[in-house]
C-alpha cells in the first residue's frame, strides 16, 4: 500500500505511517481527486496548495514546464500562461485562474450557515476557537464557526506539537485539528470554511459578522480567536516574491516540494526551528538565519538540540537577509553577518520566514475595540486598567474576564492581549470563554431552546 507523508500531491516522499503518533492523519492513503497545473513559484498556486492541504483533500501538482503530462491531462498543446494555475476538479470541469474561494466551492465545501440566528458566532477554527466549538456546542448552544482557511489554524500546519498534555509522543497539527473538527460537528457546531470574516457590526444586544461572500451570520454573542498571523520582513522587493520562492511560515505542504532544494528559514523561535527539522527531511541544505546571538533564547531546548544534530543543517546567528537575487526565479539572497564583514551572497531555491507574528484584527477593525499598542484585543481586568478603554461601557458590571469592550464580545487565544502564545493556553482560553457566554446570554434573556 502506498503512504504519502504530509500532503497529497505528486512526487511525494513515500514510507510507513510515523510510529510516534497514534494515527499520522499526514500519512493516510490517498488516491487525489483535484489535479493543480501551474508555475511552482507562483503565489496563487501555493494559496491553492495550502488551502488543499490544511484541509486534507487530496491534490496532484503537475508543473506547466512537464509538457508531457499537462498535455495528457488538459488535452491541448499549449497552455495560456493567463489561465495559471489551473485545477481540474473530481468531475473533470477545469478551473482557469482559480481561486481558494472557486476551489472550494467547486469541491462542495462551502456550506451557507442553516440558522438566521446563532448563539454563539465564532471567528476563527485554531484551537481557540474550535475548543469554543466543541464547549458551547456540547453544552446545547447553536454554534457556528468560520474560519478563512481550514481548520487548526497555526497548530495545522506544525508537524508535531510535543508539548500538548496526554500525548507523550507528541501529536501532529493536522491530526489534531482533524479530531477537533469532527468532535465539533459531531456535537452540531457548524463550520463555515473559505470565507474570512470582513466586518461586524452590533445587532441588538448582539452582533452580525459579515463574510467575505456577503454572507451575513448573526449571533448573540461573538468570540473573536484569529490568532495571529506572520510578521513581515522589511527588505525591498520582498512583496514580489511572495508565494514565488519567499514564503511566510513553513505549512507542511511546501516541505515535499523542496525535495532536493537549498532552503534557507529566518526567525529564532520554535516555528522556525520545526520549520528546520521539516525541511531538513527534503532539503538538500537548509539554513537557519537568526538574528540574536544565540539560538537557545527564544527556542525550546529540545528543538535547539534537534537542530543542532541534523547534518544537512547549517546555523547562522547575528545575521539578517538584507537582499534578494532574482533571475527567472529567487537564486540567492544578500546576508550581513552582522559582525562588520561584507555582505555575503547565499545561493537558495526558497526562503521561509518564520519571525513572528502579529494579531489578526482585519474584519474587526472600525467597531471601536480596545487594543493594546502591539494590536492585540484587550479584555476583561486589563480594559479598568486603561480607563478610557471603557469610555463606552454601559453595564452595571465590569468586563466578564475574556470578554472585550463591547459586551458580548469576547476573545481568546494568540489574538488576546496577554495571552500565552501555546495550544494549550488557546484551547484552554477557548472553552473558557463559552462559561462566559452563557452568562451574557443569561444577562440578554435567556438561552434559546436548542
Ligand atoms: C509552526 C508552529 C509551531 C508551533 N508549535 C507549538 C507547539 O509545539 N506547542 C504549542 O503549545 N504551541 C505551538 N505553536 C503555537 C500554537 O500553534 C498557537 O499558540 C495556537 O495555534 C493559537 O491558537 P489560536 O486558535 O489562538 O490561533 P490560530 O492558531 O492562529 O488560529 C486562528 C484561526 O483564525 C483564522 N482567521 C484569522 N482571521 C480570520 C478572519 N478574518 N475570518 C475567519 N477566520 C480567520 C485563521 O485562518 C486561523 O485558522 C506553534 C505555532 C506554529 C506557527
């Protein structure tokens, strides 16, 4: 039997299911159904090949320069170069240009929400938010969850998480996010995928979230778990190559097409060190560039070990990438060493850039809610500590712990002020957050019979 590992596209690296999980959901057979024709370095490819593998749907990738197989599949001689990428789906209709949003849809994975009025609207799928979903559904809330991309969030697109309580020998982000999606739904919770959340306005003592699609999903309450998202890299021509050789985070889906490539990863912490030892497996050389000193200040010391031991793995501290070189695709890139010496040329295929992030408030701005100076939500006992945070506040009550400056509206996970930037802090602030809805919603009325 055939066993792919991490994504489901052509050419991956084959092998038995990782013994260290107690199911490796990266290594599950599979036969893929939608096949991607386009340009490896082009940034609407990888949208598609991210979307199609944080979700777990089976994708073949055929590049535009293997001629004969992009003729075998399409059935003409030359391609437009305007049409890329292309995706033929399961029932062989062929989609020019396409899109997250059409590739989704064409697959059936894009489901209106079945109510006119929820409980409880969730923004977001990562652990925060499907911890909510599986709490607020399972205790009889009419529950919906959107999310913009897949479920798992940041969590997804990690290898292993090894620190995650009950899981001695770690567990795998998408094995994780697999469970906690079914365990969702299984309770009745929705899950609206593809679509980011645009706008909120209030509703009553409620809110409406408004979609990308124009959907609009109203709720009684709204919790807020988006998380955050990568931290940009300030050197010129960067926005061009993005998606193109330049890449931000380190999803599993690009590992296996790195088979045999010269990859380089910037950023300290522990994303960029799992991005390393994922490469590492592909990778004919990878190099971790990081800024500080010394890799042990902001990196986990079991990963400082892993990453030290991997021989295909060459670490540079105290240096930044302060250029690009660019032919027909990224060929190297500019380092400074940092330590007065000149500038050195690095050959390179691809770069990950795994430094940081910062919250996700898009869709969330324009309503009036407290941010700390870095952007992140504000809630509960942190709001009385900047008065003017409460300016607006109406109720006879302080803020509910995780709820923000405007009632019924609550936050949680990586996007809170002061939160603790680990799985377990999310799921934890997740399920939370739904003990305090119930008493908003008690506060508004009552619960609604379910
Ligand atoms: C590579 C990597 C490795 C990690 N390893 C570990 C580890 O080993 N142990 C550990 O404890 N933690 C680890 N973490 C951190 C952990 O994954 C995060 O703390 C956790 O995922 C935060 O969960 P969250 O739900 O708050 O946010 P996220 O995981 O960021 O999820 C937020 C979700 O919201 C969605 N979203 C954002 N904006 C919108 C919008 N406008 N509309 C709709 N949806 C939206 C996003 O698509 C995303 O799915 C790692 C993180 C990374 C990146």
């Amino acid at each position: 039997m055939l066993w792919r590992r991490h994504t489901r596209e052509s050419g991956t690296v084959t092998g038995p299911p990782d013994a260290t999980s107690t199911f490796d959901y990266d290594a599950r057979p599979v036969t893929p159904q939608v096949v991607l024709v386009g340009h490896r370095a082009s940034s609407g490819g990888y949208a598609l090949r991210d979307f199609l593998s944080r979700n777990g749907c089976p994708y073949q990738w055929v590049d535009i320069e293997d001629q004969d197989r992009v003729r075998a599949l399409l059935q003409f001689d030359q391609v437009d170069q305007a049409r890329l990428p292309i995706c033929v789906l399961p029932d062989g209709t062929q989609l020019a240009r396409a899109t997250v949003e059409e590739v989704a849809r064409g697959l059936g994975m894009v489901s209106g929400p079945s109510l006119s009025e929820y409980d409880l609207a969730i923004v977001g799928a990562g652990p925060s938010g499907l911890a909510a979903s599986v709490y607020a559904a399972s205790e009889g809330l009419r529950t919906v969850a959107v999310e913009a991309v897949a479920p798992g969030g940041q969590a997804g697109t990690t290898s292993m998480i090894e620190n995650y309580l009950g899981f001695p020998q770690g567990i795998s982000g998408s094995e994780m996010a697999a469970r906690a999606a079914a365990q969702a739904r299984r309770f009745g919770a929705e899950i609206l995928l593809a679509r980011p959340l645009v706008g909120v306005d209030p509703d009553g003592p409620g809110y409406v979230a408004r979609l990308a699609d124009g959907t609009d999903v109203r709720a009684r309450a709204l919790l807020v778990a988006t998380g955050v998202e990568w931290r940009r890299l300030d050197v010129p021509g960067v926005d061009d190559l993005l998606g193109a050789g330049v890449y931000y985070g380190a999803g599993p889906s690009e590992a296996v097409t790195c088979l045999g490539c010269r990859v380089a990863v910037v950023g300290g912490g522990n994303s960029a060190g799992q991005a390393v030892v994922r490469f590492s497996k592909y990778a004919s050389h990878v190099t971790l560039l990081v800024r500080g000193q010394n890799l042990g200040a902001s990196m986990s010391r079991y990963l400082v070990d892993r990453v030290t031991r991997l021989e295909n793995v060459d670490i540079r501290t105290s240096t930044q990438v302060v250029g690009f070189e660019v032919g027909t695709h990224l060929e190297g890139i500019m380092v400074s060493p940092g330590d007065g010496q000149d500038l050195e040329r690095l050959p390179l295929d691809n770069l990950f850039l795994c430094i940081g992030g910062v919250p996700r408030t898009n869709g969330l701005t324009g309503i009036g809610l407290a941010t700390d100076p870095a952007g992140y939500l504000r809630t509960g006992s942190d709001l009385s500590s900047t008065p003017a945070d409460l300016d607006n506040w109406r109720l006879p009550r302080q803020p509910l712990p995780l709820e923000t400056n405007l009632p019924g509206l609550f936050a949680a996970g990586d996007v809170r002020s002061g939160s603790i930037k680990r799985c377990s802090a999310a799921i934890g602030e997740g399920s939370m957050a739904v003990a305090l809805v119930h008493r908003r919603l008690a506060e508004t009325g009552g619960e609604a019979d379910a």
